[in-house]
C-alpha cells in the first residue's frame, strides 16, 4: 500500500466513522496498515527463553511451517487449511459499550485484536458505538451498520469481529449489510483452542466445545438442505420421485452433531481415570500439589519452568498452554511437592470451554495451594484477577489457599508497583525472565504448603533404610543422627508412613 492510499483510506475512515467513538486515535502504522497498540506490543515484546526454559521443541514445531517466497503459482480452490497457510485474514473489530463503560470497552477490543492475531488475522482496524443496548437485529444500530459496510469495503477485509458472543439472527442480518463473514469473539478463542491443542484429550475437549457452539447456530440455506420436498404436485410439491425420509437436511446435521458430541463426553470420562489414578498416587504419598491459574499470556509456563526448568511450551500469544502440564520439585528443606500448569483464562470466558475443559481444571480445585498469576504490565490487572476468580468459583476451587503472583515486574515502575501493592497488599511481584522475586516465592509457596500431620522420633534400623528413604521424599525431616541401634529421626510423616515406623517410635 502506498502513502498515497494509505493516506486517502485514512481520510474516508473519519468521513464514514464520524459519529462512531473511534479506539485507534494513536495507532501505529505498519506497512500501511493501522493496528491496535496492545496487539502490536504482544508481537514486538521481546522474549527471551534461557536455560530456564528447558528445552522449546513445541514452540520450534508450532513455527515449522513457513511459505517459501517467490512461487507464484496459486491454489485455486483451496481448503480452509491452506488458506490460512497462504494468506491471512483482513479482519476490522466492532463493538458496543453503555455510558460509563469506554475504558473497559477499548480494553476488551484491545483484548480481540490480540486474539484475532493469535488467531491468525491481520487487524486492520476496530470502532465502537456507544448505546443502551445492543441492536437486536444487527448488533450495532442500523446506521452504524451501514457505515460499518462501507469502512470493510474501503479497507478490503475479508472478515468483521464483534466483542461479543452474536446470536445467530444478529449474526446473519449483519453479513446481510456489510457483506463479509461475520463472526464473533467465542468463534475466535474456539479458533485457537483448536490450533493449539495437541493431546488426544485436549482435541476431544475442544471439538466438544466447538459443536456445542455450532449446534444452535446451524442455518439452512433454501430447497437444496430439504428432505421432504413430496406431495401432490398442485398443491405446490414436487410430485412422484420426490418424496424424502421425513428428515430435513439441517435436521440430519443437529442429531450427527448430537451423536458426535455424546461420544466426545464419553471419550473425556474415560481419560479421566488415568488422571484420578496419577492424583491418587500423589495423595497416597501425601505429596502436596500447587496449582497454577491465571489469565491468558500472563507468564504462567514460563513461571513453572523457571521453578522447575519443566521444558513446557513458552510463547508469546494467547492460549499458548492448552494441557495441563504436572512437574515434581522440592522445597529448601527437602519436601517434595507439584506444580501444574493449567489452561489460561480470559474475560468473557465461553461456558462451553469451561465445560469442556472442566475434567482439566480439576487440577486446580484438587490442589493444596493455588499460584494465582496477574500480569503486572496490563492496563487492566483487577479485571485479569476478578475474571480468574469467577472461573475458579465455577469449578470449585473457591477455598484453595491463594498467593497473587504479579509477574513481568520488570516492566512495570515503581508507581505502578504501589498501585498494585494496594490491590493486593500480600501479592510477590516476579519477573520469569530475570528472575526476580523467584526466590522469595519459592519460600512463600514452602510457607503455604501443608505440613505432613504426625510429628514423631524414631530409631530406624540400618536394615530398613527405605523408610528413611520414604521420610525424604514425603516428609519433613526435622533431625537426623546415626546411632549404634540404627537411624535416629526426628520428622513429620504422613499417617500411612507413621503406621509403618510405629515399631521403631521412641
């Protein structure tokens, strides 16, 4: 695009979209393309993955795929699959806002067009409208609607997003007007959940999530979906050779998308006994867990693999981590505990996901402490923590003892730093990247785990050296001295273990 162009589009946004509150006032310029602040900062952030990070093959493997420069050959019929592989998407972002709440809405819209990027899109630009309520038919006002189609079609977009979840009538009158796919906020995170699954069970949940999405939204489009086009041909059927099963087209859809989705939850039940099995195991042994929670692109895997150096995936975008990743560490004193990494949240969270992935933020409700990760750097922390906290109430994990991490401290200065204090006054600022305040965490974690429940003193014989073993691994060894009779400790066990030592108890 030259400047000439850019500077004409520019000229004909203001002429089209002067009455509509505008988010882009101060935007950035990149290859003639204005784009929102936030999205470009999510890509121009530099990220720096050291030894801490452990091995990046995932991220590696998700950036594999390149298109070579220079083939002109083009496809042209191509699936949905190529076509995002061949050419992004031109989207520009809409939404509706009622009096008072303007910074929230340029945050949420912010928020879309970092998703629309994760997503795979180039977003071109974003407007707001200001009104009671949305539109029933079309989401924005009329008028709106039809400056909104002449804003898509000077700027060439392939696709418009709206910062809601659309009804599927407001869904199709929009398209009807402006002329372009239309698609909301909950079809572009159910866009990138199902990019960035990988295991069998994070598939299953996000295909389950995405046809109970679909099922409702289903449409028909004419004579070509029917299946009952029979009758006498005067009174307006098609006569002999025409008359069908009983069962419409859009019908056939809803009871495959029906059956589908039954054998998706039955899939999900049976992973969940492998996972009950391995979170038995650990309460067998009494081997305290903490949870991992927090909003999406907080820092969250790099926080656990600078306390584990886990080798989880680490990338800068939204929704990078899908499946929950459990790593074994050991406190200063020799206490061995968990630490699981889960899926990210984000406001406007849809209920579908956190029904689908319900079996995997058990990890969170069954954990003994909760790391509540906050990005220090977003202009909205106290949003990022009552959203993370709304979700964690929906999967019963309201009572697990909380510790507010704000992490990427080091980019924050140090007003901010006080301002934050003041919404949490026990919160630990971290910086996963340079490690500070790492240290002071791993010992407010040590503070807050639970303490093995029987504190004995025991002589141990030499020949039983696997208890001692045991006390190691699931216990607090307070003291230990040899002895002429055997190994004399001083710790505090499990119930299961004092069981075993009671013949040596003094």
């Amino acid at each position: 695009m030259t400047e000439s162009t850019s500077s004409e589009s520019s000229t004909t946004h203001e002429e089209l979209i002067d009455p509509v509150e505008r988010v882009l006032s101060h935007a950035d310029t990149r290859s003639g393309v204005r784009v929102f602040g936030a999205a470009q900062a999510l890509q121009d952030e530099a990220t720096a993955y050291g030894s801490d990070d452990g091995e990046q093959w995932d991220r590696e493997e998700r950036h594999a795929l390149r298109r070579v420069p220079g083939l002109s050959t083009e496809l042209e019929d191509v699936t949905e699959v190529e076509y995002r592989q061949l050419r992004l998407e031109n989207v520009v972002l809409v939404g509706v806002y009622s009096q008072g709440s303007q910074v929230d809405a340029e945050n949420s819209l912010r928020e879309l067009a970092a998703l629309a990027e994760t997503a795979g899109a180039v977003v071109l630009d974003g407007v707001l409208q200001r009104r009671p309520h949305p539109d029933p038919a079309t989401y924005l006002g009329r008028g709106k609607a039809e400056e909104l189609k002449d804003l898509v079609a000077s700027l060439g977009a392939d696709t418009v997003i709206a910062d809601t979840e659309l009804a599927s009538s407001q869904r199709r009158a929009l398209e009807d007007v402006v002329k372009v796919k239309v698609i909301d906020r909950t079809a572009v995170i159910l866009d990138i959940f199902a990019q960035h699954a990988k295991t069998r069970e994070g598939k299953a949940q996000v295909e389950l999530a995405q046809l109970e999405y679909l099922l409702p939204r289903l449409r028909g489009w004419g004579e070509s979906m029917s299946r009952q086009a029979g009758g006498q041909v005067g009174a307006g059927g098609a006569g002999m050779g025409s008359r069908g099963p009983g069962e419409t087209k859009i019908e056939l859809d809803r009871r495959r998308i029906r059956t589908r989705m039954a054998q998706l939850r039955r899939q999900i039940r049976d992973f969940a006994p492998a996972r009950d099995a391995k979170r038995s195991e650990r309460k067998r042994n009494t081997i305290p867990s903490v949870a991992i929670a927090g909003y999406t692109n907080a820092g969250k895997s790099s926080l656990l693999n600078r306390l584990t150096s886990a080798g989880v995936l680490v990338e800068n975008a939204l929704f990078a981590t899908l499946d929950a990743t459990v790593r074994r560490t050991e406190t200063s004193d020799g206490r061995v505990y968990t630490l699981a990494d889960t899926v990210g949240f984000v406001r406007n969270l849809p209920h579908q996901l956190v029904e689908a992935f319900r079996s995997t933020l058990e990890e969170v409700a069954d954990a003994d402490v909760l790391l509540h990760v906050v990005d220090a750097h977003h202009p909205d922390p106290a949003g990022q923590i009552q959203t993370v906290r709304d979700v964690m109430g929906e999967v019963g994990a309201r009572e697990v003892p909380e510790i507010i991490v704000f992490n990427k401290s080091d980019l924050v200065d140090e007003a901010t730093r006080l301002v934050l204090h003041g919404l949490e006054p026990k919160a630990v600022f971290v910086s996963s990247r340079t490690g500070e305040g790492i240290d002071e965490l791993r010992r407010v974690v040590e503070d807050a785990l639970p303490l093995p429940e029987v504190e004995l003193r025991a002589v141990v014989p030499y020949s039983r050296g696997d208890l001692v073993s045991a006390i190691h691994e699931t216990g607090q060894l307070l003291e230990r001295r040899h002895e002429s009779e055997g190994t004399f400790v001083h710790a505090r066990v499990s119930a299961r273990l004092a069981s075993e030592l009671e013949p040596f108890t003094l």
